[in-house]
C-alpha cells in the first residue's frame, strides 16, 4: 500500500508516522509513505496557499491551485496506472468505519488531501476527489490527524503488516459487534478473578462465552450496530 498525503506539516505526518505497527510495515516495505508539501506549489512568492472566502465570512480558504499541482505532483511520483482514489479528510465526509477501511485496504495507492482553515475550494474538490471521509462528528485544526487514523487503521489490514490475519479477525468492528473483554496474567488483580471459563482450556465454551460478551458490550455501548 502507497500513502501520498498532501498537507501543509508533512514533518507531522512523517513523525506521527514512525511508530508502532506503522513503521514496521514501513520498515519492510508493505507501506510506503510519500507526504507532499502543499506549500512547495504556491504561485505566490510568499508561498501563500489560502483567500478570503467568496460571500464573506470568517476565516481563510485553501486555494485550488497548489492543491490541484499537488496532486499531479503526486500521481507522478507513485507512476500508477490508473488514478487512484483521492480521500478528502473532512467532517463533511461519510463516517470511516471498518468495512470502508477494508475497501481502502484493498487499493495499491491511495492519496490523501489534507484541509486546514475554513476548507478547500470546492472546485479542487470537485475536481479530483474521489472520497470524502470523516473520522467523526468533530471539528480538528486540520486533517493530519485524520488522515493519520485512516493510514494506520488501513494499514493493520495490508498483508503483512500485523503478520498475521487472525490478529484482526475478532477485532471490534470486524464481525460487526464490539470485541469481548480482555485479560491476562496474573489470574487475579485487584481482588476481581479472571472469569473461570477462559481457564477451562474448553475452546468451545471459550468461544460461545466470547460471542455472549460482545453481544452484550455491543448491546449496552453501541445498540445502532445491531
């Protein structure tokens, strides 16, 4: 999987990006991370890349035109094909869930544009975007941080990246429901037991009691997924 991300703080994206199960899958090469500086392609001298807003208002707007260099820059750089999908980090966009994160993780290449300040000009927008995706009901200072949730929660499903597939099979989401509760050792903490059946050695019972949690977890926490 081929991450291009437009923004204005690369620095951010690359050093957010260095941890974890992320910079494994960097480090063996199943990701590879390309960050764009959107600033880099500014007509203007000062490397000014936002107006005012047309119809008035508070704040300033990105401009369409380092943004739409940028991403030609971008589709150079990664040499595909074919255009790849160019996701819009927005709280305009449709909710990222774990179904759309798997259809991303189905793409070789993925570009991601990062808003900042009031938005982007429609037009750009309009232009090359393919998915508009939001990671909640919440407004961030830019989508750096949006695009970050999207690029690790996609790249958990690249082959490769968490060694193995089962490492993900029962997560939340997966299978619709919220993931079952938790333990390891010791068999006690704090005065509260680790339930006896997951010390029965019983896979069966160990599995029917799993399901029941997450019925129930679900059920109490998150109804609408059922």
């Amino acid at each position: 999987m081929r991450f291009s991300v437009l923004t204005l703080f690369p620095d951010m994206v690359y050093a957010s990006a260095g941890y974890s199960i992320f910079k494994r899958g960097l480090d063996q090469g199943f990701v590879q991370l390309d960050c764009i500086d959107i600033r880099d392609f500014s007509a203007n001298k000062h490397r000014q890349v936002d107006d005012y807003s047309y119809g008035g208002g508070f704040g300033m707007v990105m401009k369409a035109q380092p943004i739409y260099d940028a991403y030609q820059h971008a589709l150079e750089r990664l040499g595909c094909a074919a255009s790849p999908r160019v996701v819009f980090l927005t709280p305009a966009g449709r909710p990222l869930t774990q179904e759309l994160v798997a259809e991303f993780a189905r793409e070789d290449a993925l570009i991601l544009l990062c808003g900042h300040y009031e938005g982007v000009d429609e037009r750009v927008v309009e232009e090359i975007v393919t998915d508009e995706v939001s990671i909640g009901d919440y407004v961030l200072t830019g989508g750096e941080l949006a695009a970050l949730v999207l690029m690790d929660a996609v790249a958990r499903l690249v082959p490769g990246v968490l060694g193995k597939e089962g490492s993900f099979a029962e997560e939340s989401f997966t299978a619709g429901l919220l993931e079952y509760p938790q333990y390891t050792r010791p068999a006690e903490v704090l005065g509260r037991a680790v339930p006896d059946v997951l010390l029965s050695g019983d896979h069966k019972a160990v599995e029917k009691w799993r399901h029941e949690q997450s019925l129930r977890r679900t059920k109490t926490r998150r109804p609408d997924l059922l």
